[in-house]
C-alpha cells in the first residue's frame, strides 16, 4: 500500500446546466477508498435517474465502473489500490461523468472531472512539502487531492481559474483488516448464524468463520474453520454445534495476490489471511429439558389483562381461582412464558429483526387464589411481545415431565425509548490553500453524519447542535455535560432527509416542521477564532423528549494559506518554512536548557516549605503520594486547611500552575450573606453562576501515565476520566501483574482533613476485586454509591456485591449480613474478610436512589439527609470514605463537596464553595462535571444555612422540646415558631401547578391554594376526548422506607367522586384513611364518597359494604371494589378516625398514634404493594400530621433519631402546606415524645 497518493482533478463544466448533478467531490474514506459526493438540483423530481460513469483515459479509454442511481443517492465509493485491474490505476487520468436524465429520458446533460493518480512514497525527497507538516505525518496518511476548476459555461468562452489545493489526512490502517460489526444470532440448539460487515478491500477473496466450545480448554488454541460457499458473503449459517454450550466466534478475511476476477481462481491459493475480529460469544442452550404435556381439567388463570406498561416493565393482572378442588392434582404454581419481536431499522439502513424471551428463567407465581398482579420486568423497548400465563404440576418430585393448565394470552406492545447512541459525526479535514489575498481561516467544514438505530422506537428528527469555545486549549475529552459553551442549532433534519455528508457553516437555513414551533436554524460561518463541537440528537416524538446526543467531535478550523504562483515557488516557501521552524525549535531548546541550569544552580539545599520551586514540584507531589495514605486529621487551630492552603501559596507551587489564580478573586462567602450571594449569582438566568463555574480551574495540567498505560486502559469505566498521578490510591502491587497497583481512584482532601475521601468510578466486573482490595488496604469503613445500576435503560455501573451469602472477589471475601431498602436511599453492611486470615471488618454500603436519571435532584432536603446519615455511621477512626457514581467526579464531587462544607460549618461562619472545587480539580479531573451541579451545592449549603441543625437523638427530645418552648430573649416568640415559620421560606412558582391550573380541572380543586405540583400528581388512565380526565387533586407521597409509599389527596368533592374510585382501582389502593368528618362547624368537609347499606356504582366500579366494625377512635368498612369491565374485584379496607376535634389538634397524641399503627398493622398483613390513600378535607394539615408522623415514629424505631422540621420541609415538596398550622408542628413533637415515653431506655431524665 503506498504511503500518499497525489490526485489532480480538472473540472469541466457542460453547456446545457438544467439538469446537472454540482459541486462533485473527492472525500477519502480511508486508505483504500475515495468517495464521490454530489448535489442534485433544485428541480430534483424531475431527475429520473443519476448516471456515473468511471473512464480511465489512455490508449484503451477503458471503462472501470458505470453506475446508475434513482433521485436519492447522493454518494458513491471507489476503490485505491494499484494492484486491482478495476479500480485506478496509478500514473492516469481518470474520467468521471455525472449525467441526469429526466422522466421521458430527454435533456440529458452532463459534467465531467478528470482526476489523475499518481503514487508517492514518504520518504521520498523530492517532496520536501510533506516532511515539514509533522503534525499531519504523525501516525496518518496524505492524501493530496489538487483541484483545478477549468469553467465552460458558454461553448465559445472558457474560463480557466488557478488550481485549489487540499491536505485530506487518512487515518493508517492495517492493509488487511479485520471484518468489524461481527455478532452471532442462535437459531436453535444446535445452530447460530454469523453477520459481519464487509471489508473494503479490492482483493478480498473470501470470509472465514473461526468457532471454537468456550467450555473445552484442551481446544482453546484450536478453532474449527468454516466459509460460507458464497466468497462476498456477510453473513454465515453454522450447525452441528452441541447443546448448552458456549462458543467463541471469530470472522477474518482472506486476500488473494491474484486476479480474484479470473474464473480459474481458486480460493485459499496465492493468498493470505487477514488480521481476526474481537471473540463473539454465541450461547448455544435449549429452552427448557421438560417434557411438557397440557391436561384440560387443569385450573387455569383467566382474565389476564395489563396495566403500567413502560418501554421495559409491565405490571400483569389476572385472577386464578382452584376450580375443582376435587381433581387429584392441584397447581402448583402459575409461570409466566413470553416471547417479542423487535423489528426496526439499524444505523446503516438494514431492517432488522431480533426475537426477545425469558430464555434466562421462566418467571414463577405462588398459585394463590384470586385477584393477582406480577410486575415484569427487564423487558426491551419497542417490541411486540406474547404473553403466556399457565399452572403447572410435576408428575412426580423426580420427573422431568412437566404438565400445564391451558395458558391464558395476551399480546402487547412496550412503550418507546430513548433512541440507542448515535455514531459521532466525521470531520473532512481538509486545509485550502488560496491562489491570492492574505491568509484567513476557513469558516466551514465537511462532516458526515451517521443515522441512529430505530431499535428503540422511530425516531423523528435530527439536530446539528453546536457549541463555540472561546479560548482553544487542551479540553477535547471534557464531557460534553461539564463544558459551559455558547450553544446553538446548526440544522434540524427528519429521518428521510439526514444527509451524508453535511458541509456545517455554509450559511443556509433549514426549518422545524413542527407545527408547534415554526423554528428556523441557520447554518451560520464558522469563527476564525472558534473551536467547534457538533451534537446530533435523535428525537422521538411519538413520546415527549425522547434524546440521545452523540460523542461530541471537536472541528478544528484549519487555516487557508496562500498559494504560490506556481509549484517551484510554493516548494521554495515551504524549505523556507520549514529551516525557520527549525531554527526556532533548536533556539527554543537551548534557551530551555540555560534557564533550567541557573535555577539548578541557584536553588538552596532545603528550599522553605512556602516557596516550593516548580521544577521541583513532580518530585514533591511523588513523594507525599506514594506515602503511606493514612488520613490526617488536622487540628482547627493549623493553617493547613487544605483550601486556605492553596490561596495563601504563591503561583510557582503545583497548586496554581496556570497564569492566573481566579481562586483569590472568589473569597469565602460569610454564612449571614450566603443568601444574598446566591440570589446575586442566580439573576439574569444564572449568568454569573455560568461565569464562575467556567472560571473554576480545570487542573489538567497534572499527568496521569499510569491510566494511559496499556494494561491499565481497561481498569477505566470511561477513556477521557483518569486517575492523576500524583493523588491516585496506590494499591500493593502483585508481583508479576503489570498495573496491579493502579485503580480509577484519587485521595480528595475533606474540611481540615487531608486524604478523607477516595473518589473513584463505579467498578467493572475486570476490576472488583481491586476495588474490594482497596476497601481492606485503605481500612475503609463506608462506600457511598451515588448512582443506580441503571439509568435510563444504560449501564452506569457493575454490581460488586453479593445480593445475598458470601462472595469472593479476588483475596476478599465479602457477605452481606444486613439490607435496609428506604425511600431514598439504602444500605448494606458488609463483613469483609481477607481469605486465609481471622481478621474481619464491617463495611457499610450506603446508595442514595432518589437522584434523578437526567440533571439534578430539584430540593436538596432528602439529599442533606443522606449525607448526615453516612456522617453518622462512618466510624471515627475509619480510613476515607469512598465515594462513586458512574465516572466517578459529577454526584460524587457533589457529595464530597457538600459533606466537606458542612463540616466547615460546625466550627466556622463562612462558605468557600469555589475554593473547594477548585481544590478537588486538581486532585481529580471534571469534579462537580456540570454547572447545574455546581448550582445545586450552593442550594443545597443554603437550605442547610436556613434550616439549621434540627436533628436530634431519640433520647434528647425531651430536652429539646423544652428549648424550643422557651421563648426567646423574654420575647413572646418562641424557637418552635421560628422554626415552624422556616418551612413557608420556599414558594412554589405557578409554573408547578400547570395542571391544577388547567381551566378543565380547577372546578376538582376543593381550595384553590392546595394543588398538587405536576412532578408528584397522581395521573389517572386519560379518557378518550375529555380534557383533563387524567387529573385528581391528589399527590404521591414518601414513606420511610417505600417511595410513593402513600397518596395526600382531598376529601373528593361531588364532581369528583368517580374519579376517586377510579384513582383507588388503577394505583392499586387497598387502605384509605379519613381524618375528617363529613361536616364540621357547619361546613362540608367532604364528600360521602362509599356506599352504607347496599352496593353503589360510581363510574365503572361498583362498590359493595362487606362490613363495618366500631373500635375506640376510630370506624373500619370493608368495601368489595368491582371493575364492571372485566369482573375483577378487590377488597378496600376505610379508616375513619372519629376522635380529632372540630378545632385544634387532640390533646394528647396517644389515641393518634395507635390509629397509626392499626393503619399500618392492617397495610403489612393485606400483603399488598399499593399506596395508602391519606385524606382530610383539604389534603394538607391533617393528612400531614399523620404522614409526618408515620415517618418520624418509622425512623425513630430504625435509627433512634428525631428530625420533625426536615421530615414536614421533604414533604412539602411533594405537596404544598402539609402540616398547615404551628398547633398541628407542635402536635407531632409531642406525639413523637409520648411514643418515646412508652420505652424507658429513650426518654432522659
């Protein structure tokens, strides 16, 4: 393969232009193709056909390829290579012709470019142009492609123009590649079938399949070969492979030396192998080994029907009923059997189709009788599945012969999905070189785009994003999240019209066809002073806001330079370029050099700790790291808080490389002015808050060799987030293992506290068990998961523990002993173990769940929760905590920011956010990735600045309700109205309240300042043309330990009856509880919403008394709910507390409390999963008492602690005013207190 090929190109227009294809172009693919690319003309429905003939001008005028195309195809690819007799040949001109007919064949016209090829070789002399262009050299292929445009518009007249010429650089590529895109699909037990994607290479003469059984070790260096007897094959049906086995697949090519054309050629004769495609693993396993027989007298499921259906879960509902309980065989469990279909079309074009089952294990039901549901989950997006329900027995305990009941069906669709990541857009980069005026930049580039998969749905449009950087620097591998840039829509295509290649920066505009949008995107000229980056989304509209953003490419400008005359003096300024350049690095050097040897010369022996010389910096930072890491605790009184550190130290330390040190010009905020700052920093749409972020240092002038090093590459969850080395965890390296000691972890510095967190990535399964071995060698005691497993259908991080037993993961044995699953977060305790050695510690696994999939959390309350909660159980003489999400540096430099900073709180009156990050920058690269996440540390500080410490011991409460009863400085107000008057600091914006707002529903709001906010509003099934049926004034609710534990609602007005019932029906609902009577103080409170004597219907359900029981405080109906539908039924228990005054609150809380824990009792024993249903007359003060309570009791029994103030603050963000009066605030302290006065242990003298 030659290193470069020069091509000149003459250009020749024809007379007769109304039906030319323009602007034909070389575009070099890669180092054996070249594409041609051209535009159709305006009138392109009149175009019939598009002709592209391929002549090789000489003796012969041979034809190598002639081509035709309908109206859409806009591109066409030609091989380079000198040994291939039908592709071009070196030393010649080649004819390209571009031809359109019309729709009758008449007016055919066409145009003409004649390209000539020439070979040239790197080291060859004569072209000394190419050797002073290093950065184009380096580990690329020139191609030059000189263009000359010679012009005929008229017969007559000719217009000759001086050539163009271009610099198109090819990336270098192994001349016999492997086939890529190589996946395995099973046909059934003994049979797969291979795709691959063809190699582009002239002389590929056949495809060869390599298998070989994973589970046969004797065999693992020895493959079974197959090629399919068509050689252009991409796609192979390999049999006879064994049953429940898994095979290793690999797929080559095979290139011939000869004429592959020639009908006397035999495959696998004067040829050789190509290089071998990664190993696919085919898993070859039956369905089942049972034999199935099915018995009609069998009792069967029926009714069998879905509801929340989502793009990969979906909620079963049936009823099974033992309909003859005299047959000698009775079901023993019911199984769920299904089977989907997945058509869509792949990211080149290629309709598809991939079957879905349980294959993994069928899913069991325990054969109870009645009404049921089961949850399916792991289903996959857009696809058409079957459903199967059937009972099962076993003829006997030890037989394989399994028998069924006849299966109840349904067929369903799962909802759409975000569409699958989209390829990165391609960059020609192409330098051109002008014939006259001063040098200039170009102002737009090539690129070509790549369609994304409709896997997960169709996916309606495309959008050319754009993001402008003002200051080139080294930043291409900052996430595209973390980057604050000025950002606009370059183009906006459908599905249809993407193009292939998009020239970004020519100046047109495209429009939206969304009819609720009408927008214009112009295509505006690149900035010579701009570094670009380009973003394309697929969106689905099908489903609101359904996007995935490609990687990001940076397009750099490259500049024009002036063309010389001719070739002699253009080659002449090059040899001058080329020795001035040299010069000037040779000059560069010895200056270099000289300064490095007076500063060695002048340096002192022992250099004073605060003026550290930079060239000694390396050296400092490698010593103090590779240290033991033992945490070290600085006192309050030293001056070595690791921020005041790093601005008191002048700008030659390794702290402040860069020029300037916008840390000084960001000094800690006093905690009195905190707020005002914030407000400051959020006007005009958070512009200075955009300011600052991007002013915070990146710190990337730190090395990180270590996570470049080949054996470490595959330690990194993601390529651009390294460890630095000089804050990286060491670990004890293995003896023989290269990069044993390396792991995608960095020591972060706490408040006063160096070496308190290990911030890192969440592990892959190649690197558990040295995450496990620097849990033991750090002496860690707390792991801080901030992220899901899953997120948005992606994998953000690998389970490392056990879910139950005792895993081993390297040298360390790891079991679970303790599970606590809560609202918003959970935790693991752990004992891990060194195998062989009695030594055993306790680890704690803490995993906050309630942050969003996409941006931020929208309240920090239940965040600032978690955050005291680890503070709480991570021992004092513990080793640091280790904190991870996904990458490692956005949510877990939020957590560690703000646990640092409330440590700084306790024994200091100001807040230094920006120092802090700018601190962790340089000890971890991209920490706290995103402006919107810098902007919810400085929320989150403030509510914990407003809201103070209200947290207490189970034991102390006593104390502490005395102190809040006292007023204050012998004023009137007391601490417990402060801090009731505390909660009303947030207002809630309209916007929160569009549908409550909606005209078609404010009639259903029994108090026009009591709606539900839109993100926690309980949706109901919408009804076909009625506005707003999907709407009930009522709200999801946390609990302790479940989320969407229970629903606030209101006493349901006339109007709204039916929908209460219905809202019961569709979430499930099986306990209400009503804290109000139907009248008080001669005013309706409410509703009688349920039947007394004989069963009522409301809308489609019918509701029958089954029977109603009088206790002490309280009135409990049981009601059967009939869907008139289908005949379902269910059974609702109502809880009426009788004992709550028309005003004020009881006098004492022990009657309440029992009430609760009745509701409760009952909740557990029902086994059911919904929601219990919490109602007043407006949905707020009472029904936030007993929520409040119902919280704080839950937690005092699981952590022995009281948080009254923060429980009321997280549940007015689910809905507003609940607990709606001081009297109601003080009502559950003193309640919380009686609860505690029944256990001795907790109440203080």
């Amino acid at each position: 393969m030659p290193d470069q090929y020069e091509v000149f190109s003459l250009v020749e227009f024809c007379s007769s232009r109304q039906l030319i294809p323009s602007n034909l172009t070389a575009y070099v693919v890669n180092a054996h193709t070249l594409s041609l690319t051209w535009d159709l003309p305006s009138n392109v429905n009149a175009i019939d056909r598009v002709y592209i003939v391929a002549t090789e001008l000489g003796p012969k005028n041979r034809t190598i390829q002639s081509q035709s195309f309908d109206n859409s195809i806009k591109k066409l690819d030609f091989q380079i290579n000198p040994n291939d007799p039908h592709s071009i040949h070196p030393n010649q001109t080649v004819l390209f012709s571009a031809l359109c007919s019309d729709r009758n064949g008449q007016n055919s016209s066409k145009i003409e470019y004649q390209f000539y090829v020439n070979i040239i070789n790197s080291d060859n002399n004569t072209k000394p142009s190419i050797i002073l262009m290093p950065h184009f050299m380096f580990q690329h292929i020139l191609l030059l492609i000189f263009l000359f445009f010679f012009i005929n518009p008229h017969p007559t007249l000719n217009t000759t123009l001086r050539p163009n010429i271009y610099y198109a650089q090819v990336p270098r590529s192994s001349p016999y590649p492997a086939p890529r895109d190589v996946r395995v699909v099973r046909i059934n037990d003994t049979t797969v079938q291979v795709f691959w994607s063809p190699v582009y290479h002239p002389t590929v003469a056949r495809y060869i399949i390599h298998y070989n059984d994973k589970a046969d070790h004797k065999a693992e260096n020895k493959w079974s070969l197959y090629s399919p007897s068509n050689p252009g094959s991409t796609s192979a049906i390999i049999s006879g492979l064994k049953p429940d086995a898994m095979y290793n697949v690999r797929v080559s090519a095979e290139f011939s030396s000869a004429n592959i054309h020639d009908p006397h050629y035999v495959p696998g004769t004067s040829s050789r192998e190509g290089e071998l495609s990664e190993i696919q693993v085919a898993d070859i396993y039956r369905r089942s080994k049972d034999i199935i027989h099915y018995d009609d007298h069998l009792s069967r499921p029926y009714n069998l029907t879905y509801v929340d259906l989502t793009s990969n879960s979906v909620k079963l509902l049936f009823f099974f009923n033992e309909t003859n309980p005299d047959h000698r065989r009775h079901i023993q469990k019911l199984e769920v059997h299904y089977e989907g279909i997945q058509n869509y079309v792949d990211g080149l074009g290629t309709t598809r189709s991939t079957s879905h089952h349980n294959l993994a294990g069928l899913i069991s039901i325990p054969a109870t009788q009645g009404s049921r549901e089961w949850l399916v989950t792991g289903l996959v997006p857009n696809t058409q599945y079957t459903f199967n329900l059937t009972g099962t027995i076993s003829s006997s305990e030890q037989s394989s012969i399994k028998i069924y009941s006849r299966p109840a069906t349904i067929r369903l669709s799962t909802d759409y999905d975000a569409p699958p990541y989209v390829d990165r857009p391609e960059q020609d980069r192409r330098i051109l070189l002008q014939t006259s005026g001063r040098p200039t930049q170009a102002s737009k580039v090539n690129l070509r785009l790549h369609r994304a998969s409709t896997k997960n749905g169709p996916i309606d449009r495309y959008y050319v994003v754009v993001h402008l950087i003002e200051h080139i620097s080294y930043q291409q591998y900052v996430p595209q999240e973390g980057r604050k840039e000025c950002c606009y829509t370059a183009a906006v295509f459908n599905e249809s019209q993407l193009p292939d290649v998009f020239v970004l920066g020519d100046g047109k505009e495209t429009r939206d066809w969304d009819p609720f949008h009408h927008r214009v995107y112009n295509n505006s000229p690149l900035s010579s002073v701009c570094k670009v980056k380009l973003v394309s989304w697929g969106f689905n509209r099908k489903k609101e806001n359904l996007t995935t953003s490609s990687a990001t490419i940076d397009v750099n400008l490259l500049p024009k330079i002036v063309q010389p005359q001719n070739q002699d003096t253009f080659n002449s300024l090059l040899w001058i370029f080329g020795i001035i350049v040299l010069i000037f690095l040779i000059l560069l050097i010895v200056i270099i050099f000289i300064l490095k040897y007076n500063r060695t010369k002048k340096k002192p022996l022992t250099p004073p700790p605060e003026c550290v010389p930079f060239d000694l910096t390396p050296k400092v930072l490698t010593m103090e790291m590779q240290m033991p890491m033992i945490p070290t605790t600085i006192s309050p009184a030293s001056s070595n808080e690791p921020v005041e550190f790093r601005r008191t130290q002048p700008s030659n330390t390794y702290h402040t490389i860069t020029k300037e040190v916008p840390v000084n010009t960001h000094p800690p905020i006093h905690i009195d002015e905190f707020g005002e700052h914030l407000e400051r920093l959020k006007a005009a749409d958070n512009y200075k808050f955009s300011q600052e972020y991007e002013s915070i240092d990146p710190g990337q002038q730190f090395s990180w060799e270590n996570s470049k090093f080949e054996y470490n590459k595959p330690k990194n969850r993601y390529a651009n987030v390294i460890a630095y080395d000089h804050s990286r965890v060491i670990l004890h390296a293995i003896d023989g293992i290269a990069g044993s000691d390396y792991i995608n972890a960095n020591y972060l510095d706490g408040y006063r506290k160096q070496n308190a967190y290990i911030a890192t990535q969440g592990p892959l399964p190649n690197t558990f068990a040295d995450f496990w071995r620097m849990i033991w060698e750090t002496n860690s005691a707390c792991i801080v998961m901030m992220t899901k497993l899953e997120e948005r259908n992606r994998l953000k991080c690998d389970q490392y523990w056990p879910s139950r037993g005792t895993e081993v993961y390297g040298s360390i044995q790891v079991t679970l002993t303790d599970f606590i699953e809560l609202s918003s977060y959970s935790i693991r305790t752990f004992t891990i173990a060194w195998t062989g050695h009695p030594e055993k510690r306790e680890v704690r696994h803490c995993q906050f769940t309630a942050w969003p999939d996409h941006g931020i959390l929208e309240h920090a309350t239940s965040f600032l929760m978690f955050v005291r909660r680890v503070k709480v159980l991570n021992p004092v003489d513990a080793g640091p905590i280790v904190v991870h999400c996904s990458a490692g540096v956005g949510r877990t430099g939020c957590f560690i920011v703000v646990d640092a900073l409330l440590e700084r709180l306790k024994l200091e009156k100001t807040i230094d956010i920006y120092g802090h990050v700018t601190l962790l920058r340089a000890q971890r690269n991209y920490i706290v990735q995103t402006e919107e996440q810098y902007i919810f540390i400085y929320e989150a500080i403030n509510e914990a600045i407003q809201s103070g410490q209200t947290e207490v011991p189970a034991r102390n409460l006593l104390t502490h309700l005395q102190r809040l009863l006292q007023p204050i400085n012998d004023s009137s107000l007391t601490d417990m109205e402060l801090e009731f008057k505390r909660l009303a600091n947030v207002k809630a914006q309209p916007s929160k309240f569009l549908s409550a707002n909606n005209p078609a529903n404010k009639f259903k709001n029994r108090l026009v300042n009591i709606l539900p906010y839109e993100n926690t509003r309980v949706c109901l099934s919408p009804v076909r043309g009625v506005e707003g049926s999907d709407y009930i004034n009522a709200s999801y609710i946390d609990g302790y330990r479940f989320k969407n534990g229970y629903i606030a609602t209101q006493g349901p007005l006339t109007e709204t009856v039916d929908d209460f019932w219905r809202m019961v029906w569709e979430h499930n609902v099986t306990i209400i509880v009503m804290l109000t009577k139907l009248k008080e103080m001669g005013r309706e409170k409410c509703t009688q919403y349920w039947p007394t004597d004989r069963s009522a219907r409301y809308g489609y359900f019918v509701v029958d008394p089954v029977g109603a029981y009088n206790m002490p405080q309280y009135l409990l109906s049981e009601f059967k709910v009939t869907d008139s539908r289908d005949g379902q039924s269910r059974t609702v228990r109502h809880f009426l507390y009788t004992e709550w005054p028309e005003q004020g609150v009881p006098k004492v809380g022990e009657g309440f409390i029992d009430f609760i824990g009745q509701v409760h009792k009952t909740k557990e024993g029902f086994g059911q999963e919904g929601p219990i249903v919490v109602h007043c007359s407006a949905g707020a003060g009472r029904t936030g008492v007993f929520l409040t309570l119902s919280v704080v009791l839950e937690r005092i029994r699981y952590e022995g602690v009281v948080d009254v103030f923060q429980t009321v603050k997280l549940l007015r963000t689910q809905r507003p005013a609940l607990v709606q009066t001081e009297d109601q605030y003080q009502f559950c302290y003193r309640s919380a207190l009686e609860y505690l006065g029944s256990f001795d242990n907790f109440v203080s003298s």
